[in-house]
C-alpha cells in the first residue's frame, strides 16, 4: 500500500466536498452567493462533531468555564463601546482596468490578482466590515442594529450577570458558539474567509498580574487541541502578531496556523485583551463591571484571555489533513483519514447483495445501531465500491452483512485505515464498536 500525503490540490478538496454532501455553493441555482456555503448531510455532521469537541474539551472538562448563548442583534451601544463601528473596517483598492475590488494589503507588487494589471489600483479608503440593518418597521437611523461580527461583545455585557448567577470567582471563563457576520471585501479560499460564519471564542477572566501566564497557558492548549484531534503537528505553528499589527484591544496575541494548501494560514487567534472591554462598556452603559476579590478587599477588572476560531476553518483543516490517496492492489484508493470523534458516519451497514435474504437481516442490524451512532445505510453497486465510498467520507468502520449471517448471527467489522476486518456476533456488534470508537 502507497500513501501520498497533504500535497493536495484545493480544488480536489471543493470537489470531494460537492460530490459527497460536505459542503454546497449557496443559492447555487441562481448562480451563488459569493462568501457564502451550505453544509450538506455530511458537512452539517462534522461541524456538530467539532463543535461537540470543543465544547467537552473547554466546558464540560472544566470546573472553571460557564457557556453562554447571546442574541445576535444586540443593542447598537455595544458596538460604539467595543469599538467596532469607528475602528472596525479595511482598507479597499479597486482595479482599474477589471472593476475587482480587494483589501489593500493583500495587494502584491502593484499587480491586480484577478488581471494581472500592474499599477491600476484606486487610492485606497476604508471600509466598514458591520452588516447593518433595522429593527422594527421603520427604516431610520434611529432602528439601526448590527449583525455581530463576534460573539465575544455578548459575553462581556454579560460579565455581572454571570458573575451573579454562577458565584464564580477569578479565574474562570465563559464559552460560547455561535454565528456570526463580516461584510467582506474579497471572501475567498473556498470556506476560509466568507461572510457569514460560525465561531467557538472563549473569555477567560483573571487578574491583571496573570495575564501573561494565562495568555500562555492558552497557547498551548489550544495547540494541543488541535493535535488531539488529529492535525499533523508539522503542519500547525504558533505565530505571534508585531506589535504594529495588534487590535487596538490588544496587549498580545498569538495565531494557531495551518499549512493549508494556499500557504500558512490562521486557524485561531489568542489575544490578550487586558481590561478594555470591561472598561468601555462600563464607561458606555454606566455599569460597572468589575470584580471584588474577597481576599484582597478590593475590586479588580479583570483582564481578558480570548482564544477565538471558528468552526468553518478547523473542519477545513481538519478534511485537508485527513486527505489521502493510496494504492491498494494497483487500484486508487480515496480516504479521509479523520479521527473517528470527528468523522460524519461512524459506521456503515452494508449487506454484501441486495438479495432478498441479506436484507431483512441488513436492515434490522442497522436498527440496532441507529440508537447509538450515527449510521449509514449503502447497498448500490459493489461490496468494494461501497467501502471505497465509506473511506473517501472518513467511516471509520464498515459493517458487513453477509450469508453467512443468516446461519451464525455474526457479521464483519472493517477498519478504514488498516481495512482490517474482524467477525462479531450481532448481540454484542454495539459493545465491540463503542469499544473501538472514543467517547465523542
């Protein structure tokens, strides 16, 4: 068997991703919708894998993280306070000779990526990356509400009420996922950089002197996460930004990055963001928000740890790192190679023929396990088609009804990885795939 690894092409990706029901074109049939994707049967599976992981790692792990579900449409104060409607825009160029519009500094040599042209770009002006809109039945100026660009202003605003209803004391975090809205220049990259989006961001709160010890320990789990789940370590790196390029929130911040197919690009962002937030919307709503240390006696602000990703960019990694071609008795073979926590299907029935015998059997066997996998059933075309199809979506386990079934009750587990294949009575096929399937 010959393996090739990650010198995929990003247009094998898009294809597998169409084809097998992981991701769709929006509106495709009115010609889409640039920065916009649907998550098919299979996409929509493994986001909910990835989201379900993080959450047990970073909440239901922890003693010392809360989640939280904030409204999307938030009052139009907190974006004033935040800074996002002064200070949250790009600056745009546009070509003069193709009418393409980009982000100024991701303009190389003078020269248009569209055309090709050299020196044809307009002086460059900002532009606000808030979606706006308006709440209620008058369009004014006095209805107008924003899209979050990010959940973490949802949190914040929050901070006393949690603080209230928990007890917490310092440190300790809170945990949120949810969708979340940029009005990109140039979305791109297939679902790396579009214009609704779905983030994971944890708040971690402490006092000011452990920030830096905090912002570390951070780091590194975050790394580790990543890893855990199966991405190759020699293709992630930490980077940490210049000074120059910080938020204006920021002390610090660091980027989890992934070599994918288009360079070394950011999976997550870890920033340091002191007590700025806090402040702000004190000043902005005349609340204080603030902590009171009972063994020090006095009120603090904490300072803020944020590891913020999304949950678009890691299930891209995470399909370009498990992506595989090999070899197996002259033929190619197709695989994604994924940690079974995160794979769509944990296991497929397949009876070895649409006979009219191995059915019945087929389908109640699949009964049986509906309850407690996610499971698929596939009996088009061949035994060896149907596996090939399982191992090009990442089941990491195939279950096989054969004639031999109807005499001894026993059916054959095959192994993606290794194809590997191990005979197990029906009765106990749930226990023996629970065995060989972590806790998800």
């Amino acid at each position: 068997m010959t393996e090739t690894m990650n010198s995929v092409d990003m247009d094998e990706i898009v294809s597998l991703c169409k084809r097998r029901g992981f991701i769709f074109q929006s509106s495709e049939i009115y010609g889409g919708l640039a920065g916009a994707w649907d998550y098919g049967p299979l996409g929509v599976e493994m986001k909910n894998n990835i989201k379900r992981a993080w959450w047990r790692t970073n909440v239901q792990e922890r003693d010392d993280m809360v989640g939280m579900d904030a409204s999307i449409l938030m009052h139009p104060k907190v974006w004033v306070a935040s800074g996002h409607v002064a200070t949250f825009a790009d600056p745009m160029v546009d070509c003069r000779n193709c009418q393409a519009r980009f982000r100024a500094d991701e303009i190389e040599e003078d020269r248009c990526p569209n055309c090709g042209a050299v020196g044809q770009f307009t002086d460059a002006r900002m532009f606000n990356l808030l979606f706006k809109t308006f709440a209620g039945p008058l369009e004014d100026e006095a209805s107008v509400v924003y899209l979050r660009p990010e959940t973490a202003q949802g949190m914040f605003v929050n901070f006393e009420n949690v603080l209230t209803s928990t007890r917490k004391k310092l440190p300790f975090g809170m945990a949120q996922i949810g969708k979340s809205f940029r009005n990109e220049v140039n979305p791109r990259h297939f679902t790396f950089r579009t214009r609704e989006f779905e983030q994971m961001e944890i708040e971690f709160f402490m006092r000011p002197e452990e920030a830096q010890r905090w912002h570390e320990y951070w780091m590194q789990e975050r790394l580790r996460w990543y890893v855990d789940l199966g991405l190759r370590p020699e293709n992630l790196r930490l980077t940490a930004h210049d000074a120059a390029d910080l938020a204006h929130y920021a002390a610090a911040c660091s980027d989890v990055e992934y070599l994918f197919p288009m360079g070394w690009l950011e999976l997550e962002g870890i920033a340091n963001r002191r007590d700025f937030d806090l402040q702000q919307h004190s000043k902005e709503s005349g609340v204080t928000l603030s902590y009171f240390d009972e063994e020090k006696g006095e009120h603090v602000v904490p300072y803020i740890i944020e590891p913020s990703a999304g949950v678009d960019r890691p299930l891209l990694a995470f399909i370009v790192d498990a992506y595989r071609q090999e070899e197996v008795r002259g033929e190619k073979r197709v695989l994604l190679k994924l940690d079974p926590r995160l794979a769509p299907i944990k296991a497929a029935v397949l009876p070895l023929s649409r006979n009219e015998k191995l059915v019945p059997t087929a389908r109640e066997v699949w009964s049986l396990l509906r309850p407690h996998f996610m499971t698929a059933y596939d009996d088009a075309q061949s035994i060896g088609r149907r596996y090939r199809r399982q191992d090009e979506i990442g089941t990491p386990f195939c279950v096989t009804v054969d004639f031999d079934t109807l005499e001894d009750r026993a059916v054959t587990i095959r192994e993606r990885d290794s194809m590997e294949q191990v005979r197990v009575p029906v009765e106990g096929l749930v226990e023996a795939l629970r065995e060989r399937l972590p806790p998800c």
